[in-house]
C-alpha cells in the first residue's frame, strides 16, 4: 500500500477488534498514526494493538466499548483526549447486519442496528467534534456500505437503511462542519471476506449468483485492498474532499 503520511495523528477506530475495522488500524498505522482500538472484544483489541505496535512502531490503545452505549463512547472519546490531547481522525465502523425478513424483525431488532450502525456514529461524531471545532481540524470518515445505495434480494432491511442513513449523514456533517475545517466523508466497501461475510464467498451459488456478476474486475476484494482509501481520505491529499462517499466495490454500483 502506498503510505500516505499520517504521522503523529491520532485516530479513533470503532468496531476495531476484526474484519474491516481491523484492516483500518493496520493501515493508519503503517502511515504513522497512533491508533485507539474500540470494541466489545478485549482480548481481539489488545492481541491487534499489540501487532499494531511491533509492527509499526506506533502507540494503539484498546479501549473496551459497546457502540451502543452513550458513556461508553463518551469514555472512549475522552481516553482518547486524555492519553494523546487530541483526536484527528474517527472511522465509524462499527456494524452488524442481521439476515431477517421484514415481518420476522422485531422492534428491539432494528432499535439495535439502528444504535450500533447510525446512532453510534451519531454519537462519536458529536464527541470527537467537540474537540475537533476548536482546533480547526479534523477528519471523520463513516463506513458505509454500496448497500447504502441499493437493496439486493437478501433480506436485510435495517443494514439497508442504517448503511443509506450513514451517506446521509455523511453530507449533512461535512455541511455543518466545513465551516470548522473539519471534512467528513464516507467509503461504501463492496464484498470483502470479512467474518461477517466469509460464508457468501465460500457458498459458490452466493458467489456466482450474485458476487461475481456485479463485480466488474477479474477478481474478488481481499481485505487489506480496503486500507488505502481511508487512509486518502484521511490525508492532506484528501484536504479538498468532504461530503462524499468512495465506493470501494470492484465496480458493483457501475451495473
């Protein structure tokens, strides 16, 4: 990965213990940034803070957090404050996608996806740009999803509208925050074998019913491929971009 120079910056990763989220702290790790880790998983967080250290000679701090928690997320923010004196960079993570018709869902059910895939961004957000305001500075990146753009025919209505809420939210921000020089954006990750979706790629009807039709290169994602966009965005190369959303899908939204 080209390394985009984020040295010293501090950065916050939500939904950091695995998958995408893990991929992330890698990747503003290796472009200089210290990195705090929050998850529910304690032990993943500090085993993937450990690597982060070894690795690449930066400082990563697990912060045990359940997104859905209001002081959790209040705690992880001023953790933040308090170990570094600043935040510069957020990536809202954080997210779940429950497979489950329209009539099965409870209210309880989209209430969760709800909290952890919106309200939660909702939340780091408002904190981190409490302190980003009076700096003049900061970026704050949201992870969207190409379903956020468009349903398929799996059953997944709450992701669907959590993900579509989550680009919303992202122009809103970037509107309201611009004038403090603070840039929100999002990225739309495609398929990526992730363990959350691993078992779509190793079901060979999934993948050639759906995956490999609406990918346009001659290959599927590996996760590491998701790195360099928020670390873009997350860069000085990035300093005129805000309110947009990077699809990083192998061309799924180009059908």
């Amino acid at each position: 990965m080209v390394k985009y120079n984020l040295s010293g910056k501090v950065a916050i990763v939500t939904g950091a213990s695995a998958g995408l989220g893990e991929q992330f702290c890698y990747g503003l790790a290796e472009s200089g940034a210290n990195v705090v880790l929050a998850a529910r998983r304690i032990e993943l967080l500090k085993k993937v803070s450990a690597e982060i250290e070894k690795k690449y000679r930066v400082t990563a701090v697990p912060i045990q957090t359940d997104v859905r928690s209001e002081a959790d997320i209040i705690g992880m923010v001023d953790t933040a404050v308090r170990k570094f004196g600043t935040v510069d960079i957020l990536v809202n993570n954080a997210g779940v996608a429950p497979l489950k018709s329209l009539v099965d869902t409870t209210l309880a059910e989209w209430q969760q996806v709800v909290e952890v895939n919106l309200t939660s961004a909702f939340l780091a957000s408002r904190e981190v740009a409490r302190t980003m305001i009076p700096r003049k500075s900061g970026c704050i990146v949201s992870i969207s999803s190409t379903f956020g753009f468009g349903a398929t025919t799996w059953p997944l209505l709450s992701y669907y509208a959590t993900k579509g809420g989550l680009i919303a939210m992202t122009k809103a921000l970037a509107v309201e925050l611009g004038k403090h020089n603070i840039r929100v954006n999002a990225i739309a990750p495609g398929y990526f074998p992730t363990d959350m979706s691993i078992a779509s790629f190793r079901d060979e009807r999934v993948r050639k019913t759906i995956i490999e039709p609406r990918t346009a290169l001659p290959m599927l994602a590996e996760n590491e491929w998701i790195r360099g966009a928020l670390c873009f965005l997350a860069s000085e190369d990035a300093r005129y971009i805000t309110g947009h959303t990077l699809a990083v899908d192998g061309g799924w939204l180009a059908f």
